[in-house]
C-alpha cells in the first residue's frame, strides 16, 4: 500500500487526485480530509500499512467541504466510527451532500481549465454528519495539539491544519503544489483568498501538506514567505 511518510507522525494518503493524512498521536489516528467518493479503501489500506486497525482512526478532520475532500467521508465513518470536525459554514454541504456553492476560476488560463476540469458545484456526496463544529484559533486536543486556523477564500468554511507537535502546516486548499507553490482552481472570494495565503505565510512550520500537490518536509514556512508573505518578511526568508 503506497503510504508514504512526510516527517514522523504524518503519512500522506494518496487518493488519486487528492491527498489525505494521517496524524499518529499517542491515543489513536487522526485523518485530515476524505478524498472523493469511492477511496474509503485507499485510507483502510494505509491505515493497515502502519500496523494499525481502522478501529483506530478516532478523528477526521475537514479542510472543508468539497466533493474531493468529503466524499469517500460517510464510508470511513461507518467503517470507523471516527468522530467528525469542520467549520461550521461548511457544514451544511458535508450534511446534505451538494449541491456545492459555486467558484470563480483562479486567475489565470490554468485556473480555466483545471476548475473546470475538477470542480462542478452540482456534484453530489454521500452526506456525512459532523459531530464538532471548528472554531478560528481553537486548539484541539488531538496528537498534542491542533491548532485551527480560518482560511476562507477558496471556500467559506476552510480552515487550515497546524500540528504543532511535528511544526506540520496542512494547508488543504488554500493553495497547492502542482509545480511549485500557487493558488487552488478557484475561489469563492479572491480576496479573501489572498488574505488567507498571506495568513499562512505569517505563521512557522516546517513541513506542508496539501490537498493536491507534493507535500514538503523542510523549510517551508521560508518557501510561503516567498510567496506570499509581505515585502519585509520576503526579505527576510532571502537573507
Ligand atoms: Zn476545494
Ligand atoms: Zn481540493
């Protein structure tokens, strides 16, 4: 089963176009995100891969709630009786399954073509009920530790994922890494999009994972601030 570490404690979970991971903390697993609908078995697998039982996943934690990222969510639940957690404007969409609020292409001829290609609003999931609602700056007391940051822009409701124990960013969709670091297919608000990166770029971590895209391991924050951070903090991460 092709489950692969990023940093220790964090496996990434590759379901096709999409990632998920998976956090070991000292009382069970966490996953973060789901997939599209029909990988519950790429999870079970990796779940297997390290040793451990299905029975084991405890938390499934949502970036937010898109079709790639909630689908195959209903099927682990049953499976596992994992307890949900996502932001609260997003709920709505986990629990009726779609239809989803529409994007705006990012800029871009890429951002054209891949939204098309890889989102349609009135896709429909299996509904998943979510147990937590998330709330901007709350730490969960999972794995030692997770701290919930509102990134909404890409959509409303996502939040991106700091594991402090292992400096571990999961960033979902405020961004990806297809060839290098730049924007998800599309936002609901631009704007709020790029206030969201800029958030991120502020923070430190060392390792990244993303709902599409490579993951990165080391010396990232550096990479955001390049990115996105503001003219003094890009002059910093040069120096
Ligand atoms: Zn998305
Ligand atoms: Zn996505």
């Amino acid at each position: 089963m092709a489950v692969k570490r990023v940093i220790e404690g964090v496996h990434v979970v590759p379901m096709g176009m999409a990632n998920a991971f998976l956090v070991e903390g000292d009382n069970g697993l966490t996953l973060i995100d789901a997939g599209f609908p029909g990988k519950e078995e790429a999870v079970f697998g990796a779940i297997r891969g390290l040793g451990r039982s299905p029975g084991q996943l405890n938390h499934l934690i949502f970036t937010h709630g898109h079709p790639d990222h909630i689908g195959s969510a209903a099927a682990i639940v049953r499976e596992t009786g994992a307890r949900t957690n996502m932001h609260p404007l997003d709920v709505p969409v986990a629990e009726s399954g779609g239809p989803f609020r529409p994007m705006r292409p990012a800029p871009g001829l890429l951002g054209q073509v891949l939204c098309r290609l890889f989102f349609d609003p009135d896709e429909r999931t299996e509904p998943v009920a979510i147990d937590q609602p998330l709330t901007d700056g709350e730490i969960l007391p999972i794995a030692g530790g997770i701290e919930v940051i509102h990134t909404p822009g890409h959509c409303a409701g996502h939040v991106a994922l700091l594991w402090h124990a292992g400096r571990m960013l999961f960033a979902g969709d405020v961004c990806t890494n297809l060839m290098g670091l730049g924007d998800p297919v599309g936002f609901e608000s631009l704007e709020q999009g790029r206030a969201s990166q800029r958030k991120l770029a502020s923070l430190s971590f060392d390792a990244v994972g993303f709902g599409h895209g490579k993951p990165i391991a080391r010396d990232a924050s550096a990479q955001f601030r390049y990115k996105w951070g503001t003219e003094e903090a890009r002059k910093k991460s040069a120096a």
